[in-house]
C-alpha cells in the first residue's frame, strides 16, 4: 500500500510517503523551492501546494501518481467553522477553507494521472498525534500535540495502544499556546510562525517579572485543558521594531512567557500521565518545538520516556496524515531517522564538482580530513547523505567548528547572519554524552536542553548558553558511523568529543539541500573546508 502525505494549508508545506507502514521518503518544499518555510502562513497562499516534494517523494520510490493507493491531506475542511465564530480575527479564512475542500482537484492537477478521489481528508491534530505516537518507538504511548491552530483547535491529548489512538482532551479556539507565542514573537519584532526558537533563546537573557500578568491570559484549566487568550502586550512592554536593538524589557517579558508556556504545558501533560498511566510520552505540533519546555515535561511530568517528532511543526503532518491512513491497513514501523530527504551518490557528487569547476581533493578518509579542519579552529560545511526532514541539522546538512573557543559562536553567527544572543549547539557522542550534559538521553534529535556540567563550561565555552545549558545531538556510532569518526578524530587532536553544530544555511534562507546549495552557500559564506560526501573543497584552492 503507497499512501502519500501531503501538509499544504498553513505553513512548512512537506511530503511523505509511506509504502506497507514503511516511511520511504519525506521532504519539506521549502529544501525544494528555495524559500523559507515554503510560504507565508496565510489564506491567500493556502492553495499552494508542496508539488516538487511530492513528485520527488514518488521518483524516490519509482512510483507515478497513478500508482497511489491514497494521498492524506493533512486538514479536513468539514470540521471548520467560520473564523469569527472561533473567536479568531481572520475575515480572509473562509479563502483557506475553500481551498483546502478543493485540495483534491489541485492535486490531481499537480500530479497528473492522480485520481482526485483517492484524496483523503485527515484532521490537523490527528496527523501531528499519528506523526508522533505510531511511529515513535513507542507503541503504547501518551501523546499531546499542541500548535497554532487545526480546524477548530489547538490541542489534542490521547494515547496510543497497539498503535490505535484514543482522544481523551482537546482544546477548542481561541485558546493556543501557539498563537500566544506567535503573538509574543511578532511583538518581539521577528516574524510570526517562523522565528519562534528566537524568542526562547532571547527568554534565557531574562528574568520572569511579568509572569504573574500573564498568568492571568495563560494558565491550565482544571480538566486538562487551558485557557490562552490575546495578551494586550503593549501595556506591558513597548514593541521591538523588526531589526531594532532588543532591550532587558524584551528579555523579561519573553521570559515571562516561556515560563507561562513551560507551566501550562507541565500541568496538561502531568494530567495525561495520570489519565493513561503510561511511561511514554510522545508529542508533536508547533510548541513540541520548544526544547526549554520539552525538557521541564522529561523531569517533572511523571513520564519515564519523552519523545518528540523531529519535524514536530506541520512539515510533520504530511507524515502524519499517510502514517494515519496507512494504519488503517498496514502494520506501521518506528520512524527510522530523520534523514528522510534528498541524497546523492559519489558519483553524482563528483559531477557535480566537475560541472562547477571547482579544484576538490578526494582524501583516503574524509571524516579525518575534517577533524583537521576543525582542530586548526576552521569552519566545515558537512553534506553527507541524505537531508534531514525538520528544522534541526543533525549531521546530514551542518556546519561545524571548534567548541572550545568562545569566539567561534560570535564567528558562526556572523557567517550565519544570527542575531548575537542566539546559541549553537554541541555534537557529542553518545557514550560521552552523559559525562558532560545532564538530560535526557540519549538525545539524538536536538530537541531538549541540558545542563552542561560546571567542569565542562570552560572547556567548550561556545556551545555553553547564558543559562548554562546547551541543545545537545547525541551521535551513535551505529547509526553515524562517519560523523563519530570525524568526531574521533577531532578529540584525538584537542581532547574534546564534542563539536559545534549549526544548521547549513545562512539567514533567511532554508537549509542546504542539494550540491549547488552547498557550494553556492560555500562561496557566499567564511567557510574555510567544504565536505562533499568524500570530497574536500578548501576555501584557499578556490578563492587563493
């Protein structure tokens, strides 16, 4: 059975397929297009439709549209309700709503030989839950998703048992932790349903003065659910300009918020806990994104397991929505990694090399070629294998540097174009982890914050956040083998086993995907080595 996933509607257009309860391919549109997020996340864009990924998603599967047992859309128009009536001000929605009912003609065009009728509508929150809990290692599991906004909702918290979903709590708008902090980040002066991780970076630099006033528009309700209304923020602090200088007032106030957000969370998920005494917890939606949070729900919620889809926000729900249908017949397997995306074989590569013209060495093993690199306090472009499917670089598409000067973080996000309070994060490897961060492991993902142990501070000063915490991956050395090599051969030069990791791309623009991304960011940006699969490319041989 092929089932293909599409997510369209909102924001972070992605495809999925999925072939006998196997994930075989899942892309975002954004890695295809060029533009970051996809689209903007409004009415007028809903009819856009994630068409390279998807055509991508079936020639990596040898597959034609005619092929297809069912395509899963990732929001079901029947269950919406007028904008006004939700209590949203959108007088535009009822635009999305029409598009979305006529989302399997417009596939069926994007996808010629497609039969519309094979399309099937899946309710937003039910694809976050079935991108989460289904293919988690968890079979039987608890799972919340908590986002922006579904159809008609915000939040949905169940469990799973053999795979099969109960619904126990959902939470209808305008309620939304996720238009809460969308709000707070647009009056922070970044932008709405895209820079969100910046405001919780921001939250770090201050103190939670505000939390008592905000408490009293977000807090949990007493039956599992919560209340999360507009907030008048102006009354409490004057907005940031976009681009201005941010001030102790911004700082305060977004950690105000995160606090609001990290209990209200706290208190939704000890309820689940308590209503499946289950041990695992599997989350997905929009603020499953926020690593903070994710970590206070591993220590205090009473769940032994927490587990968080990678491609939490709604590039997930492409693979939700298959996952969701393609249950119905098909015994499903874990999610095997979040490499899901493009890749290139050596050859391909090396072509590509020779069509750019570009002088490049092939060394006798290239993950100790970049260890070099690295020990000598270079910045390294890592492409290998293939694109990770979420936000995270997780080793596929990263750019990696020395953590052991305190420098390099203020040097990476100058090469990046990042604002300066923003952190980077450290690649350990898996056995070393629990030595130095103190967390939940392993950790393979980037989805949690840890302690970094008191004695390890000073010594890798650049992934060390004003909070003393870092974003850790674990790397296992089964599943990464080239990436625990080159960090091998990183601490056998400077005695640490962790490396700076940042995602591969520069500011505004979406991860690097394919070879000419790489070597268009590699020309664009200070980057002294560039890694293609096991190729070299050395600033120096290119640019003198």
């Amino acid at each position: 059975m092929h089932v293909l996933g599409i997510n369209a509607l909102f924001h972070d257009p992605a495809a999925a397929l999925l072939t006998d309860g196997k994930v075989v391919a899942a892309a975002e549109e954004e890695r295809f297009s060029r533009r970051k997020h996809g689209k903007r996340p409004v009415p007028f864009s809903a009819w856009e439709l994630p068409e390279q990924s998807a055509r991508w998603c079936l020639a990596e599967a040898g597959l034609t549209p005619s092929d297809l047992d069912a395509v899963a859309y990732s929001y079901d128009p029947s269950l919406a309700r007028p904008a006004d009536r939700m209590g949203l001000d959108d007088p535009w929605d009822h635009l999305r709503q029409e598009y979305a009912r006529r989302a399997p003609e417009f596939l069926a065009e994007a996808l010629p030989g497609l039969d519309p009728a094979k399309v099937r509508f899946v309710p937003h929150h039910i694809a976050h839950a079935a991108s989460a809990g289904p293919v988690s290692p968890y079979p039987d599991c608890a799972v919340l998703v908590l986002d922006g906004r579904g159809e008609c909702g915000s939040h949905l918290a169940g469990r799973y048992t053999n795979r099969e979903l109960t619904v126990l709590d959902t939470q209808e708008l305008p309620d939304s932790l996720g238009l809460f902090y969308e709000d707070l980040t647009q009056h922070l002066g970044f932008l709405r349903s895209s820079d969100e991780f910046k405001v919780m970076a921001l939250a770090s630099y201050g103190t939670p003065r505000f939390a008592g006033r905000l408490r009293e528009y977000v807090h949990a309700g007493d039956r599992g659910g919560f209340r999360a209304r507009p907030v008048p923020w102006p009354e409490l602090v004057p907005p940031r300009p976009a681009g201005g200088a941010w001030s102790q007032d911004h700082a305060d106030l977004a950690a105000s918020a995160q606090l609001c957000l990290e209990e209200t969370m706290l208190a939704i998920a000890r309820r689940l806990r308590e209503r499946t005494g289950e041990e695992a917890l599997t989350m997905a939606g929009g603020v499953a994104l926020n690593c903070v949070a994710n970590t206070r729900l591993w220590r205090e919620s009473g769940f032994a397991h927490v587990w968080v889809q990678p491609a939490a926000g709604d590039a997930g729900t492409a693979l939700g929505a298959a996952a969701h249908v393609a249950g119905q017949k098909d015994t499903l397997e874990p999610m095997p990694t979040a490499a899901l995306g493009r890749g290139w074989s050596d050859a391909e590569l090396r072509a590509w090399l020779e069509r750019a013209a570009v002088p490049y060495e092939e060394p006798a093993d290239i993950a100790e070629t970049a260890a070099e690199a690295l020990a000598a306090d270079g910045i390294v472009a890592w492409f290998q294998g293939r694109g990770e499917y979420g936000p995270r670089a997780l080793g596929h598409r990263s750019l990696l540097a020395h953590p052991g000067r305190a420098e390099n973080l203020e040097r990476l996000n100058a090469v990046k174009g990042r604002e300066e309070f923003r952190p980077v994060a450290p690649m350990v490897l898996a056995e070393r982890a629990a030595g130095i961060f103190d967390g939940p492991l392993p950790s393979p993902h980037m989805l949690f914050v840890h302690d970094v142990a008191a004695e390890w501070r000073d010594r890798i000063p650049a992934v060390v956040h004003v909070d003393g915490t870092a974003r850790i991956q674990t790397v296992d050395r089964d599943q990464e083998p080239l990436v625990a090599r080159m960090i091998d051969g990183f601490e056998r030069r400077t005695g640490l086993p962790v490396v700076v990791n940042t995602s591969l791309n520069t500011a505004g623009r979406p991860m690097v995907d394919d070879p000419r991304d790489a070597l268009e960011c590699f020309g664009s940006a200070p980057v002294d080595l560039l890694v293609l699969g096991p190729f070299a490319i050395r600033r120096k041989g290119v640019f003198g």
